[in-house]
C-alpha cells in the first residue's frame, strides 16, 4: 500500500458515516500500526501546554489576585473611616481629643502606658 492510499483511507476515516473498526483493521492488514510509547500522553500535553505557560498563568493569577486585594483593602480602610466620623457624628463629640481617643486620660499616664516607665 502506498504512501496515498494511507492517506485517503485515513481521511475517509474522518467522514461521519463511515465505519473506522473496518477501516483500521484494513490499515493493519496493510502492515500499518499505531503503536504509542506510554509516555506519549505526557509528551503530548507538555507540547500542548508547555510548562512556561503554567508558569506564566500562575504569576498572572497571583497578580490579580493582589490587585483584587489592594482594591478590597482599599474601599475596606475607607469604610471604616466613614465608620468612625459616622459614630463620633452621632455622639456629638467630634474633636480631635475624642478623634485619638484621649477622653479621660491625662497626658502624662498615657506617655506612661507608651513608654512603659
């Protein structure tokens, strides 16, 4: 069997209504054998999808994923900001004390707590 006739029985294998059994078994008549190696799955798919690729994705993702952080991270400061002025609002104790937190507390015990003498 010639190099053309291989390939005209391997084309008309493609057509929906032929019949590939009798079609390989003639190829095998023939002397023509697919015989694979066990690794050729794994060869296949490193040509297919090399491993630079699963490289290049996984930084890709890593970096989305860090500006999806930096934008939640972002609007969540803000929110609890607006937050606090909200709440410092509705006491009716907006001053820079209240802001810092300084109510009730003397200067020279909060340097104490800071300093830790």
């Amino acid at each position: 069997m010639n190099p053309s006739e291989v390939k005209t029985l391997i084309i008309d294998s493609l057509s929906p209504d032929s019949d590939s059994k009798a079609i390989s078994a003639r190829l095998e008549l023939e002397g023509v054998s697919f015989d694979f190696d066990s690794g050729i799955r794994d060869s296949v798919l490193d040509r297919i999808f090399p491993v630079a690729l699963k490289v290049k994705g996984e930084i890709e993702f890593i970096r989305n994923m860090n500006f999806a952080f930096r934008s939640i991270a972002i609007s969540g400061v803000a929110a609890i900001i607006l937050l606090l002025i909200s709440i410092f609002l509705m006491e009716g104790s907006f001053s820079v004390d209240s802001f810092l937190g300084l109510r009730d507390n003397y200067d020279e015990s909060i340097v104490c707590l800071l300093t830790g003498k």
